[in-house]
C-alpha cells in the first residue's frame, strides 16, 4: 500500500470519528434520536460509500499515476542515458572540433606552401618553356644544318664516286701513257732537234720553277696558271718546260703575268700529254 493510500485512510478515519462525536452531540440535543441516528447512518454509509468510491477512484488514479510515474522514472532514465551519451557525444564533437581545427590549421598552412610552390612551379614552368623555345629554335637549326649537311654529304659522296671514275679513266690513260713513255720520249728528242730555239742556254736565262696551279675548264680557251710570277723573276713571253715526275708533258708561254702568279697557253705543237694540276713547271730545258 502506498504512503498516498495510508493518508488517505487516515483522513477518511478521523473525518469518520469527527462526524461521530458531532453526531453524538447532536442525537443528545434531540428528541428523536433514532431516526435520526438511521438518518445519520444512512447519510454516512452513503457519504462512507461515496468516500469509498472516491477512494477507488483515488487508489485507480494513484495507481494510474505509480504507473505514469514509473514511465516517467524510466523515460527520466532512459533521457539520463540519452543525454549522458549525448554528452559524451558532444565532448567526443568538441574533441573533434579540436582536432578539425587543428586539421584545418594544417591545412591552411599547407594551402600556403602549396600556393608558394605551385607560384613556384610555374614560374620555373615558364623558364622551362622559354628553355624548350630556345631549344626548338636550337633543334630547327640543328636539323636545317643537318639537312645542309646530308646534302653536302650527298654531293660529296657523288664528287667521290665521280672521283672514282675518274681514278679509273686516270688508271686506265695511266697505263695507256706508260704504253706510249717511249714513244713520247723519241717525239721529244724529235721536237728538240727540229726546234733548236727551245734549247736555250740555262746560263742565259733565269731558272725559274712552279707548279701549275690551275686549268681552264674549257678545252679551247687553253689557259694554264702556274705558281711564279714577276717576284720570281717571270716575264711576258717566257717558255716553262711541264713535265711531271721525270716524264715530259708539255711546253707553254707566259702570256699574262702578276706578282705572284703567271697565265700561260699551251703551245699545242709541242705537247705529249693533258697538263694537270700540280704537274712542275721550269725554264730549263727538260
């Protein structure tokens, strides 16, 4: 029974004796005390009944109450959970705040390095491009020198072969010259007697010695330039003597002379051989 019930009771009870002492009193002032006694009795089993009621409507309440207050004890629990987790849950969130302050921190401080190194960046993106232009400028360069270079590679692989065949004509009029050495050597004997003049005292004129250094390209024009020139004492008109090893080519005359050099034409009559470059050239008789 709960401590509400018990004074409850309690009240009902001392009411009960209050209405009986005043009953008393009150059947000792009248006459007609029984029927007011059944009066009374009946007016307090009512009241006593009502009481009753109202106590089982009281107990019925009370009991709706424990009940509503155990419900409320246990939502008040269960709230104490609920806002000690949520406790916990808002310390665990200031922790985490915390720490995503200090994360962000972090992180600002490494968006400042990283903006300094990507300014960085691109700023050695920059020389790099303008590294790489200067390169290609460099490269185009390289490869238009390349270009010219394989052409010229390609014209002297061609001057080569060209050359080649001209070692094997040279070859071939070589064994041919061989051929004619003695032939070539009595025709000279035979020019020497038939031109007297040639044979010129080697006392009386200057020796003079070259190289020729040059021929005409054209067959007709029949120049040849020789290395000696008036320095060397080589004047319009003289007579060289070509001849290459111990073997005669030719005769020529000066014809046009400088300081360091002297044009000659070939005297056709007296000639046994092409004149070709680097062949020597003399005034003495050969």
């Amino acid at each position: 029974m709960s401590t509400l019930t018990r004074v409850l009771i309690v009240v009902i009870l001392v009411m009960s004796l209050v209405y009986l002492g005043i009953s008393a009193a009150l059947f000792s002032y009248r006459v007609d005390y029984k029927d007011k006694l059944e009066k009374e009795t009946s007016a307090h089993k009512k009241d006593v009944e009502e009481k009753e009621a109202a106590i089982l409507k009281l107990k019925g309440e009370s009991s709706d109450r424990m009940k509503n207050i155990t419900t409320l004890e246990s939502n008040m629990k269960t709230l104490n959970q609920d806002m000690e987790t949520a406790r916990n849950e808002l310390n665990d969130w200031k922790n985490n705040s915390v720490k995503l302050t200090n994360d962000l921190t972090a992180l600002n401080n490494s968006y400042e390095k990283l903006q300094a190194s990507l300014t960085e960046q691109i700023q050695k993106n920059k020389e790099l491009n303008e590294t790489l232009e200067k390169l290609q400028v460099t490269k185009d360069d390289a490869v238009k020198e390349r270009t010219t270079l394989e052409e010229k590679f390609l014209q002297a692989q061609n001057t080569i072969i060209q050359l080649e065949k001209n070692l094997a004509t040279l070859e071939q009029q070589y064994l041919v010259q061989a051929k004619d050495l003695d032939q070539t050597k009595t025709m000279l004997d035979e020019y020497k007697r038939k031109v007297p003049t040639l044979l010129i005292d080697a006392g009386a004129v200057k020796l003079v010695e070259g190289k020729v250094t040059a021929i005409s390209d054209k067959p007709d024009l029949n120049i040849i330039m020789i290395s000696v020139g008036k320095n060397d004492g080589v004047e319009l008109g003289m007579r060289f003597t070509v001849y290459r090893a111990d073997k005669y080519v030719a005769k020529v005359q000066v014809e046009k002379v400088e300081a360091q050099w002297a044009a000659c034409f070939s005297m056709k009559e007296f000639q046994s051989d092409a004149i070709k470059i680097n062949d020597n050239v003399t005034t003495s008789p050969y």
